[in-house]
C-alpha cells in the first residue's frame, strides 16, 4: 500500500517514530525521509513533536514567518468564523507583525471577512459610541475643506477614511484617544502601512489635543518619502488648514 493511502493513525505512527529517532528534524525532513506532509497528518510539527512525546529544541521553537501564515490560514479555514483573539489563542501568532490586519489573513484563506461592529466584544458601549461620534464629527470637519470617501478597504486593512484637499489625497486615521493614551509609534505605522499599500504620500492622523504625542515638536513627521500631520478636531474649526497639512 502507498505512503499516501495509508490509514491516519498509521501516518502518525510513521512520523513519530522519525522523530523520535531525529529529535531535531524539521517539516521538511519528514517529508523528505517518509513521504508525508506534516500538515496533512498533524495540524503543525509542534503537535507532531507533542504525540511523539519529545521536546522541540529552540531552533524549532522559532516558527518560520511562512509557518505561522500556514497555520494561521489553515485555522481561519477551519474556523471561518473566528476572531482575531481566537486565532491568536489557537496558533499563537501575532496577526499584525504576520499578516498586517486580519482582513488579509482572511483573503489568503480565500474566506469573506465580515466587519464586525465596534461595540462588540469586550469594548466598553460607551467608549465605542464616543469613538463612532468623534469619527462622525472628524469626517463632517474634513468635508468643509474637501472631498472624504469613509472607511476604504487596503490590503492592510481599513483605513478610516481618504481625504482630498486641493491636488493633494492623504491616508487620514482617527483616533479617538483619551486620558493617558498618547498617538505611539505604533498608531504612526498603521498609517504608513496604509499609506503605502494605498501608493499615497501623505496621511493624517486626527485625535484628540491631549493626545497628541508627547514629544515636542512632533507633529509634523517624515519617513522616508512619506509625510504625515497630526491634527486635533480643534486645528479643524479653523478657517484654513493649509499651513498644518503641507511641509
């Protein structure tokens, strides 16, 4: 009988045994030495190395990028209805740093991502009432001053909305932060992320006044050949906007 017809049970035997007598092998070598796929057999090589009772060394530990997309897909597959805390607690992979969003770990699954409202979950219903009001008020603000197209689809996610002023388009987020959070490198990526998945130099990121990053004279940004200004809803009353979205 072939490798490949082979019952389940018999496969796992056969790849258990490989490594428990190649403790340190990988999904490749598998392959190569018994003609199966780790994948087909076992949902990953941790699992393998699990039912085989032996421990992964380090080397093994440190999953490959193209191994954690593999099982995050396959999960998201398996489980089309997922969120993204419940592949993050199944596959343990960081869906931003591999993926970029959930929206394109979705696509290369080859499954429909439905958007699911703000207020769901564990966000507080105040916090996200709030947030929809500050987004409304922002874009009200923005339409004063030029053309807005809302919340538009990039292959890193959803940017919240595009933002025509005179020649120029920028990638505008806004963040409704309050308290202690302050705009962090990490909202500024997200942006940029948008920004070049759209091909578009220039961005806004719109919030609050006291949330404004707490370095001094951070509100005007460059990286690389991007530029990007950041704006309170107050900078918005004005009467012009010109000297606050242009170098």
């Amino acid at each position: 009988m072939k490798i490949v017809h082979l019952p389940l049970e018999k496969k796992r035997e056969i790849i258990k045994d490989y490594i428990t007598r190649n403790p340190k092998c990988t999904c490749k070598d598998i392959k190569r030495a018994t003609k199966l796929k780790i994948e087909r057999v076992y949902q990953n090589l941790k699992e393998a190395y699990a039912d085989a009772k032996v421990p992964l060394s380090e080397s093994l530990k440190k999953r490959k990028i193209l191994q954690q997309k593999r099982e995050v897909i396959r999960f998201i597959q398996n489980n089309p209805k997922s969120t993204v805390p419940e592949i993050v607690n199944a596959t343990k992979v960081n869906i931003a740093r591999t993926f970029c969003s959930i929206i394109y770990a979705y696509k290369l699954a080859g499954i429909e991502y439905v958007c699911r409202d703000i207020s769901s979950g564990v966000m507080n219903p105040f916090v996200a009432k709030r947030s929809r009001e500050f987004e409304s008020e922002v874009i009200g603000l923005l339409r004063k001053f030029g053309e807005v197209k809302p919340k538009v689809k990039t292959s890193c996610g959803v940017a919240d909305c595009i933002f025509k002023y005179g020649t120029k388009t920028f990638v505008v987020e806004i963040k409704d932060f309050r308290a202690r959070n302050n705009i962090t490198m990490s909202q500024i990526k997200q942006l940029v992320q948008y920004m070049n998945a759209m091909g578009q130099k220039n961005g806004l990121i719109i919030c609050p006044k006291e949330s404004f990053p707490k370095r001094k004279n951070s509100k005007k940004l460059y990286i690389s050949n991007l530029f990007i200004s950041i704006l309170s809803e107050e900078d918005l009353r004005g009467c012009s906007i010109n000297h606050l979205v242009n170098p």
